[in-house]
C-alpha cells in the first residue's frame, strides 16, 4: 500500500510541526506549508533526520489568504505526490485583546486567517477528493470554537465559524467517501499567545499562564495522530479545566457563563 500523502498548513511551528514529526515517523509523504519558507525547511530537516527520506518531504511555502495561488498549490501536491490523502488546516492566529480595544482590522485578519484561508484550501482540495471518493480533510479549532472567553472575541469567533463550517461539509461529503475532522485543543504549550494579535494588531509578545501550563505539543501531537487514523469525527485534545468546559456548555450554558465571567 503506497504511503499516505498529508498536507499540512502552519507547519513551521506548534502543532503543525509536531504533526510533520508524527507523520514523518509514520513514514508519510509529507508536504509542508507556511508562509515562512525558512522554518519550513528548518522542519523538513528534522523530518529527514527522524528517518523519513528526502524526495518524501516537499516544501510549499502557502499564505492561505491568497485564495488565488491555492488551485497552482494543490496542482503542485498532485504532480509531486499523486494525490492528497489528508490535509490538516492547521494555518491561524490568535488573539489578546478586549473588544473595546480592538481594531476593526484585526477582526478582519482573523476572519481571514482563521476562517477564509481554511475553507478556500479546503475547497481547492475537495473536487480531487470527491472524485476519488476517498480523502479526509482535518482543521484545528480549538476549545475556543465552543466556548466564548475573555479578550479573545475575535478569535472565538473565527473558532466558532470554522467548526460551524467543517461540521456542515462533514454532513454533505461524508457519504461520498470523504472525512471530516474537527480538532479541538485546548491550552497547548506553543507560542500562540505570543504571536497572537494584540487590539492594534502588533503581536501581543507574552505567554499565557495557561499556555505555560498546557499539555505537552508532542503528546498534544501524538493524541491528533491517534485521532486522525481512527478517523474520528471531533478529536478534543488538553489536559486542564479548559476540557471540562466542553461538557459543562453542553449540561449548563448558564455554568459555564459565570465561569467565564470570573475569568475577565
């Protein structure tokens, strides 16, 4: 059987370069894609140190708010690689900032980032899927995507949009041959807090407490891995209160508010 081909945006760092490691292990054809060609590399090195081979791993620098470049990526994957097994929507930005100090703009990148590049991907690779009627498509969410929190409306939003979307397309393809996966994180140890948007836009710079407490990204990445193999339709990962809230919105919005609350 020929080895899986997986795609993965935002894999130059966080859990879109500790999904490249897994996969590497798992011996995939891998294609690697950010905007930062440099630390594209820096991780295809790291693949093909971990044993996968050279002609294995293909380096597509992507901005995935460029929706016009997509149609040329997707038909590079093809000629390279043969196809696109499994592509994990992993691109995305983050935020710190309350609403009322909050540029329009940044909304505006978020909302393009977050939601726009994933489901212009995402459509540049379906009709290859549909007509193999075999594929699975994956995005990172986040527990953000079902539960509001403070200084983080835009990015909430964005996360709400995504799994709103992604569960939608699950219902219309699924039955041709195509999987749908919604990761949902919770407080990982990465530096999205640090790179994240502050109100004016700058990168807020700081890490989270709860970022600094979360769940190791390489058992954040093994957890996914597990998740996508099986095939499983929503795929929560974390290790903290953050989890629980998952259940409490579903048994107590009202819960689940207060707590919210007393977080701002």
């Amino acid at each position: 059987m020929p080895a899986q081909t997986v795609w993965i945006t935002g894999a130059s760092s966080g859990i879109g370069e500790a999904l490249a490691l897994r996969f590497a292990q798992d011996g995939a054809r891998l294609v690697l894609s950010a905007r930062r060609e440099s630390e594209l590399e820096r991780v295809a090195v790291r693949c093909r140190d971990s044993g996968l081979a050279a002609d294995k791993v293909l380096v597509l620098p992507l901005d995935v708010t460029d929706w016009d470049s997509l149609p040329v990526a997707v038909q590079t994957v093809l000629d390279t690689f043969g196809s696109v097994d499994l592509l994990i929507n992993n691109a995305g930005v983050s935020q710190r900032s309350l609403c009322k100090d909050t540029d329009m703009a940044v909304y505006q990148k978020l909302m393009d980032v977050d939601v726009m590049g994933q489901i212009a991907l995402t459509k540049a690779v379906l009709p290859h899927m549909l007509e193999r009627r075999a594929g699975h498509l994956a995005v990172t969410s986040s527990v953000a995507g079902k539960v509001g929190a403070p200084m983080r409306t835009g990015y909430c939003a964005a996360k709400h949009a995504v799994m709103g979307f992604f569960d939608a397309l699950r219902a219309e393809v699924e039955g041709q041959g195509v999987q749908v996966s919604t990761i949902t994180p919770g407080f990982i140890r990465t530096d999205i807090s640090r790179n994240a948007l502050a109100g004016d836009g700058s990168a807020y710079g700081e890490e989270d407490e709860d970022i600094a407490g979360g769940m190791d990204v390489t058992e954040c990445a093994e957890v996914v891995y597990k998740g996508l193999k099986a095939k499983k339709r929503e795929i929560p990962v974390g290790k903290g209160k953050e989890m629980a809230a998952l259940w409490v919105k579903r048994i107590s919005p009202e819960a689940l508010f207060r707590m919210a609350r007393a977080r701002s």
